[in-house]
C-alpha cells in the first residue's frame, strides 16, 4: 500500500508574529499579547509571545504581571492587548492560500491546519519536502507569515514534526524513519499527554518515548484505562489511523466578561450571564443568523478553561430560547464547581442564514 502523506501546518507565535507584520519594529523586541481583564493595571493572562519574550520565561497562560516581572530588564519589552479581528483575518488569508495545495484540507483553528497531499505528492516525500516549502514560501511572501510544517505518513507524527524545530521549520518523517525520529524525543511531545501523566511515567524511571515503548498494552491500560493506555501504546510506535477530514474554520459569534468579582455563586453568574444573553443576541441579529448550537465558558480564578454546549432540535432565532438554554448550561456547569469563576462567556454556533427574507427586521 502506498502511505499516506500528511502535512500539519503550525504558525509560529501567531498573535505575536501579526503584531511584528503590522509593527515591524517590534521585531527586536520582547512582545507578549495579552487577555487584559475590565479590573484594570496588569489584571490579566498572557495569550502569547515572541521568542525574545520566551527567553525570560514569558508564556501563554502567565499572569500578566508576572510576565512584566520576568521582562524588568527589558525596558524595550512590549505588551499588547488582543486585536482578535485583525488575526482572525489573517488566518483566513493563509489558510485561503494554504488550501490550494491540498487534497484534503482540516482547519484546525486560527493557527493550524492539517493537510493530505497524498495525491499530490504521489504518496513521495521527496516531492511531498518540495511542495511543503513551496506552501511556507507561498504564505511568507503573500501573508508574511512564517509557518512550521511536519511532514509524516499521519496526523499524530506530523503535529510531532511541526513542533520539532520552531520557528519556521520543516521537519519530513517518512514511514521509515518514524521509530528514530520518535525514540529519542521527551514522553510530554506525544499530543494528549499532560504534565499528570508526564510525571507518573517520570515516577516510573521513563523520560523518553524510546524508555515508554517498554511497557506493554496492558500496563498501559491498567494505569490509564483501556482507551488512554490503548492511545499511548500506537503513539509512541507513530501509529494512527485518524484520516484528514474535510472541516472548514468555524464560524461563532461569543462575548465573554470579567466579572466584578470571582465567584461561583448562581444568582451572581445568572445576572453577567443575562447582559451577555442579550449583548450576542444583538449581534446575531446585525448579521441575519439563526442558530443551532448555544455554549457557555468559564475562565476560572487559575486560568484554567471549562465550557459546556448544547444543540438545540432546530435553528432559532428567539432570546428568550438562548437565556433558557444558556441558564440550564450554567446550573449544570456549576454542580460540582470548586473554583471561583473569573470570566464568563457564551456564544452560538452552527449558524445559518435566516431564509427568505431581505433582512433581519422583517422576520417579525
């Protein structure tokens, strides 16, 4: 059988590299693109940063005060609030030119997509190395964006390979190399793998995924359950079936706000939760969509994300539907809450166009 040939394609610091295109003098510098919170000063997380800024330690998730401590010795070091807008369109303009060169293209988020090229490539890598470059010259001078790209028969072992020489790499596995590109390579770059599971198998004396492939499928499973144990097991032999589908970006609408204080109380979250309710739905109405789908998301007080969503039976286009479902969302999400919720969000997706009417006014 012919292999397969995936490429995963990963932008290098994504916020931060649209902010030295639209500022080239940033370049230079230390640049960390900040989630400010509405509590004001330095209230807030890192979302991401250049590589100068990496050096002191500065990374996504850090507090925003933390990341000025870390940068104290830089007086040129910048920090900059998110302009979700402007990046958001420069992901659909690379990844408008990135799709020109696949078989098959999976849209992945605003950063990373994963292409088959099989056909194209005639299942080579030799051609498949060629045409990555041509995608990341393709992108640099249309975009001018920089792009790692990891090249493999699948998707697991070329998001691996994408990473493997940040930024603006290109690293080409082919089936026979997978084992001793793999082998040497810390457990923690298997995608799925936490810092938990990282230290458990550190406990065990087993820090890279040569070492892991000691251990049998069994072992496997009766530490982390059959599906997880199943998952490490082909992982750290570059094995995986998942195929390339066909998904293009997602369109939502959302609106999130820091609250006045953290807090996983109820009736404190039902009232932001109401505002938010009626802020998107307005915004649904500006842009004639009817939706489908309703989802609530919490920032919790250690930075960490939870959300839940649900379908609805048929698209709708009714306030008073959005509050019910978003309210049912919020009881369930905080049954078993334990951390103060920071921020709240909700958002509506699976959105559709309202039909056969000119515009949104007339539907009442």
């Amino acid at each position: 059988m012919p292999s397969r040939v995936v490429f995963h394609i990963d932008f290098d610091y994504f916020y931060a590299q649209c902010e030295e295109i639209r500022s080239p003098e940033l370049k230079t510098k230390p640049v960390a693109v900040c989630v400010f919170s509405d509590r004001g000063g330095d209230s807030g997380a890192i979302a991401t940063a250049n590589y100068t800024a990496r050096k002191y330690g500065v990374k996504s998730g850090l507090p925003i005060r933390f990341a000025k401590k870390r940068l104290e010795e830089r007086a040129d070091a910048v920090f900059l609030p998110t302009d979700f807008e402007y990046y958001s369109d420069m992901s659909e303009k690379s990844m408008n030119v990135i799709k020109e060169y696949a078989d098959i293209f999976e849209y992945v988020g605003k950063d990373e997509a994963y292409l088959d090229v099989t056909k194209k490539t005639e299942s080579d890598f030799k051609k498949a190395s060629h045409l990555a470059q041509q995608i990341k010259n393709s992108v640099r001078s249309k975009v001018k964006l920089t792009c790692s790209i990891g090249v493999s028969p699948n998707k697991l072992v070329s998001k691996i390979a994408s990473d493997y020489k940040k930024p603006d790499g290109l690293t080409v596995v082919p089936p026979e190399r997978i084992e001793n590109f793999l082998e040497p390579l810390k457990i923690r770059v298997i995608p799925g793998i936490g810092k938990k599971t990282e230290e458990k198998f550190s406990e065990m004396k087993l820090e890279t995924i040569g070492e892991l492939k000691s251990l049998d499928v069994f072992t496997l499973s009766q530490q982390f359950g059959r599906k997880t144990g199943t998952y490490i097991f082909n992982a750290v032999r570059g094995i995986d079936d998942e195929p390339v589908k066909e998904r293009e970006p997602r369109i939502q609408f959302s609106k999130i706000v820091t609250l006045k204080k953290d807090s996983k109380e109820y009736d404190f979250l039902e009232e932001a939760l109401k505002e938010l309710c009626k802020e998107l739905y307005s915004v649904v109405l500006k842009n004639n969509r009817m939706f489908k789908s309703v989802g609530i998301q919490f920032v919790q007080s250690d930075l960490s994300n939870k959300s839940k969503s649900k379908m609805l039976k048929n698209p709708t286009l009714n306030l008073e539907e959005l509050e019910k479902t978003a309210k049912q969302l919020l009881h369930e999400a905080l049954e078993n809450q334990t951390i103060p919720v920071r921020r709240l969000g909700v958002k509506v997706s699976e959105l559709s166009e309202v039909e056969g009417q000119r515009d949104i006014t007339s539907y009442f």
